[in-house]
C-alpha cells in the first residue's frame, strides 16, 4: 500500500472507512486520484475476527466504546443530558458495513417522493428528496455488483424497476423464513428472499457463507459479508494511489479564508497531531460523527460549524426504529444457524392516510440473538428472571424461538438533532456529541399499528406463545444514523446537494448516512453506497474539469 | 446469593426508617440486576474468558458450536426440502 506524508497535498482525504467512505475510496482512487482514507479505528484483518459474544458485543470491540468515547442524551432541550450510550458505529475499517446486519433493501421509489403523495405532516420537516429512484437506479446496480448482494430479482413485487438482476442468488431459507412465508401467505401478503450483503455463492475471489451464524454485528472471517473491507477498498488500495490510514482520529477538518477546505487534522495513534493536506475532503463518518465534526471545525469564517450558514448541520437526526415480536414452536428452528435474515415483507411499506397516521414498515423474519443477549432479554418479558424455571426455559426457548423485526418510520423533526455537548469530553479531550430526540406521534401510532400485524403473522404461523419488546417505552441504542446534513435544493434549508456536495464548501462532500431526506423503512445501506458512488462520480467528473 | 439478599431485606426492616428501606431496596435491586447480568454473560459466553467450562452453557441452550453449517438448519426448512 503506498503511503503519502501529511505534507504530500492530495487529491482528496475521505474521513471514515464505513459504508460509504469505502465505497468512495475506491471509486476515486481507480479514476485515477491520490486518496488518503482517515479511520480512527484499526486495520483488522479478517483472520482476526471472532466468534467471542462477550468481547463484541459486551466490550465493544471493533465498535465505539461508549467509556472511551461517551454520548450524551436528552428527549427535550428543556431538559439536561445525561451520559448514555444512545448510538453505535462501527470503528474499524469497513465501519458499519463490517458488523451489519446485511440487510440490503432499496428505497421504493415513492420514498424519494413521499412528501408530495402523503402531504406535510405537523410538527414534521417532511420533505421530498432532491433526486429520485430512477436516477438512483444504476447506482444501486452498480453497488450490488461491485460489493456482492444475494437476492431474487422481482421477487418483491412492491420494489421499483431494475436494470439489471443480483448477481448472486439468495442465501438458503431458515425455519424461521419456512414459518413466516407460511404465514405471510396465509394472510395474503407477498413474502419474498432477503437481499443480503451475503455472498451466496463464490464471488469474485471472495467465498460463500459457510452459515457459521455469527453475522450481525460480527465481522466475517470469511469474507463472505460483503463489507466494504472485503470488497472495494482492497480494490482502492490495488490501484497503488489510495493510502487506508487507520488509527488517525480526525479532530478538524481545516478551512481557509477563501471558504474552501485544506485538508483535516487528526490524532494519531500516539495522540500526536497531524494535518493532512488535501485538495479535497470527503466526510463519511457518519450522521452522528460528521455532524459532530462540522461543529468541532467552526472557524472565522464559519462561526456557526464548516457548511453550516443555513444552520441546519446535526438537525433532522432519525432514529433506527424496530420493534421485535417474537413466537415459540414446537419444533427446534436452530436459528443461530446462517445469516440472521431470509425472508422479508414489504405489504405494510407504504404509507396509508386511511390509517389516520404517516408510516409503514419493513418486515423481516430473523434471530438476532446470541447466547448472552438471549439469556439476558430473549425471554418473554413475563418469563421468570433467574433461578430453575428461568434456567429450564433458556434451555428450552434458544432454539424454539424466531422473532419478526418491523423496521419502522422515524419522521424528521428540526428539533431532534446532534450538538455538541457544552460539558462533556471524551477520552481525547474533544466534545462530545449530545443527541436531543423525542419522537414523533405517527411514529408512535404507526409502531403500536405495525405491532398488530406482527402478531397476526406469529399466529398465523402457529406460535405456541408470542410476546413483544418494542419502542417507544424504550428507544434503544440506534445504529442507522440518519439526516444529519440532508440532502436539499434550497441552501437555507438544507446542507449538501443532490450530488452531496455541500451548498457552503464547493471542495467539500458529505457522503453517509447524514444525507438521507427520510428514514424510509430504515435499512439504509444500499441507499448510502448507492449515493456513495454517485457522489464519487460527481466529485471525480469536478475534480477532471478543474471544478473543484 | 438470592437467599442473601433475602436475608438483607428482612434484616432492614426490621431495623430501618421507610426511606432508608426503599433506598436500600433500590440498591439491592440495582446490585442484583448487576449480579444476574455478569452471571447469565459467564455461562454462555466463550470458554477463554472463564465460565463456560467444557461449552457446557452452549450445550445446555443447544448450541452446537462449530464453525460451518449446511442446511437445513431446522425443523421446519428440513421439512420444506
């Protein structure tokens, strides 16, 4: 891998290795640019992942360490924030896309109109996205192609048209997936194979799932999962122009008086300062870190955060919103076995002013569970807690159990949003970020709706007893961060256009979660890359007329 | 450790004001939530952090641990084919 020095002025930095910041990595880097990847989480190789629950999930291990780098939070600005870990990242390279669930849904085409079909909705910013799923539609091809997704094309008949079908077929189904296609059928509703960034075959040089089961939140040794660590930035770093630096946690990203972006300043491994200079920043931190970033990069000529005139850098924060029902069978399911998902409905997705309320949701069948957290909170919530009956039953429920997740609506509201913190810092001496968020009411209405049609499947399906852990009593910890910095025409109202380039810093593009106009019915990968390699192709075609 | 705690609340109230009671109550329930969550993470989680000798807490939930697995994996997908 080639290694540029901080003094070397390249062509572009791109701060997060996750998602999308892998994504662009690569697609710069093979146009032909000299890339620096800044990730403040380490290298880790595929040969050192593990199967280790306690070390994963318990202490963090390739995610942020809440005591290393605490969050505060707070449901009204009225009231004062306290330190609770509300949001988790991946940090290491690949970020997110190493530990996800592999979801890897498209958003409907009405997702990118919803506003003008449903109509405003009070106390919402609601608002229609600034591109639409037919421009999207290569993109998204182009990201299932290149990283590797298992699906049956057509299969879902609520998606919108495509170019081109999965290169791969869908994974193999679980009992779970057996049950709720049953059910689902039953009901009249049109079940279909999950879209999984899980290689179900082969796939170039990389080998298929071995259903080892250790997936969500995991990363795979296998290079199976197809995270941006196993896919495209060893195709960035092939090129011999992009340098993945990890260990470099970025502080600030610099400006100068012209209005336009230096390069960024990071803290390496020793907590040594360095400036990395750049023609160019792509910032692909995600929604809660990038924003926290423009904020920490407030200068003479930004007083009020980097790209931020319009004062809307940490607004429309949307939660990851789900809501589990789970059911008891007869029969072992072992679905610890293989990836966590194999069959999904999208009958509730769109939104029906009938029901009195906005939303919908995404339905899939799954198991996400693992020993620990299934023995902490798999049970039924009136199940016993500890002693012999609680010991039986774990026995009993780990291998009878499947749960069905909705992936609901969170609709944006101007005053849920990512500050920074005015009290708190983090083990580096840095603000932390302060989330303030409440939801919605048809967020509430549409979750306690969608409810209903979970159990109503679980019957169907012929549970023996069925039992629920849902929002809003408990919101959780969200790992899709959402809005942040949304995507707009009008530079007064939002902070990156419809090619991510944000309205204030022409050399300046914000390429993660943060654009995202809604939440859709969350599952927000594919959207993300598919932005992702559409903001690389605009950056790059800039950058080749000297417009950047 | 359950008949322990038990021990300790009988004990408080018998000796005790109300307030000191209900917080004594709280801190046994806090300490005991505690208590139940490292145990349950002991039992199943990796041998080489110290619990789960010989994977007994993985064959007790019927975990089968290996590193691969082929379908089917259940009853139901078994019985699909």
């Amino acid at each position: 891998m080639i290694r540029y020095k901080p003094s070397d002025v390249v062509d572009f930095v791109v701060i997060g290795s996750g998602a999308a910041g892998g994504v662009v990595a690569k697609e710069l880097s093979t146009a032909g640019f000299s890339v620096v990847v800044l990730e403040q989480g380490p290298y880790v190789r595929e040969k050192d992942f593990t199967h280790d629950e306690f070390g994963v999930v318990s202490r963090h291990a390739i995610s942020n360490d809440p005591k290393l780098q605490p969050g505060t939070f707070r449901a009204k600005a009225s009231e004062p924030a306290k330190v609770e870990q509300r949001y988790i990242y991946g940090r290491l390279v690949g970020g997110g896309s190493v530990h996800f669930t592999a979801n890897y849904w498209r958003f409907h085409p009405d997702d990118f109109r919803e506003r003008s079909i449903f109509g405003g909705i009070p106390g919402s910013s609601f608002a229609d996205w600034p591109v639409s799923y037919d421009e999207l539609e290569p993109y998204y091809t182009k990201a299932e192609w290149d990283l590797g997704i298992s699906g049956l094309a057509g299969a879902n008949p609520f998606e919108g048209p495509r170019s081109k079908p999965y290169p791969l077929p869908p994974l193999p189904v679980k009992s779970s997936g057996v049950l709720f296609e049953r059910a689902a059928k039953k009901l009249g509703l049109h079940p279909f194979p999950a879209p999984m960034a899980v290689l179900s075959q082969p796939y170039r040089g990389r080998g298929a799932c071995v259903h080892c089961g250790w997936c969500e939140s995991f990363g795979c040794e296998m290079r199976a999962k197809s995270s941006t660590l196993a896919s495209v930035i060893p195709m960035a770093e092939k090129t011999g122009r992009c340098e993945i630096r990890s260990g470099a946690y970025v502080r600030r990203i610099q400006s100068d008086d012209a209005g336009r972006v230096t390069g960024a300043v990071y803290f390496d491994s020793a907590r040594r300062e360095v400036f990395q200079r750049s023609r160019a920043v792509v910032l692909s931190a995600n929604g809660v870190e990038s924003a926290r970033l423009l904020l920490m990069s407030a200068s003479k000529r930004f007083p009020n955060g980097l790209a931020n005139s319009s004062g809307m850098v940490g607004k429309n924060f949307m939660w990851d919103l789900g809501g589990q029902v789970s059911g008891l069978f007869d029969h072992p399911l072992n679905e610890y076995k293989s990836v966590q998902v194999s069959r999904v409905i999208h009958d509730y997705y769109a939104a029906d002013p009938k029901r009195g309320f906005y939303g919908g949701a995404g339905i899939d069948a799954r198991f996400n569970w693992y020993p620990i957290t299934f023995g902490l909170d798999g049970l039924p919530t009136d199940a016993p807690k500890w002693g012999a009956d609680y010991k039986k039953m774990l026995g009993h429920y780990f291998t009878h159990t499947f749960s069905t997740l909705a992936h609901v609506t969170s609709l944006p509201v101007e005053t849920n949003m990512v500050d920074l913190d005015p009290s708190v810092k983090d083990a580096w001496g840095l603000p932390v970020p302060r989330i303030t968020f409440q939801l919605h009411p048809d967020d509430v209405k549409n979750a306690s709706w969608i409810e209903q049609r979970q159990k109503e499947i679980m019957e169907a399906a012929g549970a023996t007893q069925i039992w629920s852990c849902y929002p809003p009593d408990d919101l959780g910890v969200s790992a899709h961060l959402m809005g942040t910095m949304r995507m707009g025409n009008d530079p007064a109202r939002s902070v990156v256009n419809r090619f991510n380039r944000a309205h204030d810093v022409p050399n300046l593009f914000i390429v993660d979660g943060s654009s995202l106009v809604t939440s859709a019915r969350q599952q927000p990968t594919a959207t993300i890359q598919a932005l992702a390699y559409r903001a690389a192709e605009a950056a790059a075609n800039a950058a080749k007329k000297g417009d950047l | 450790m359950t008949r322990r705690s038990r021990l300790l609340g009988a004990l408080s109230a018998a000796t005790l004001s109300d307030a000191a009671k209900a917080q004594q109550h709280a801190q046994s329930a806090k300490a005991f939530k505690l208590l139940r969550a490292h145990t349950i993470m002991g039992f199943p989680a990796t041998p080489e952090w110290g619990g789960n000798q010989g994977m007994a807490g993985w064959s007790f939930i019927g975990l089968e641990h290996k590193a691969a697995f082929q379908p089917p994996f259940g009853f139901y997908d078994g019985e699909a084919k």
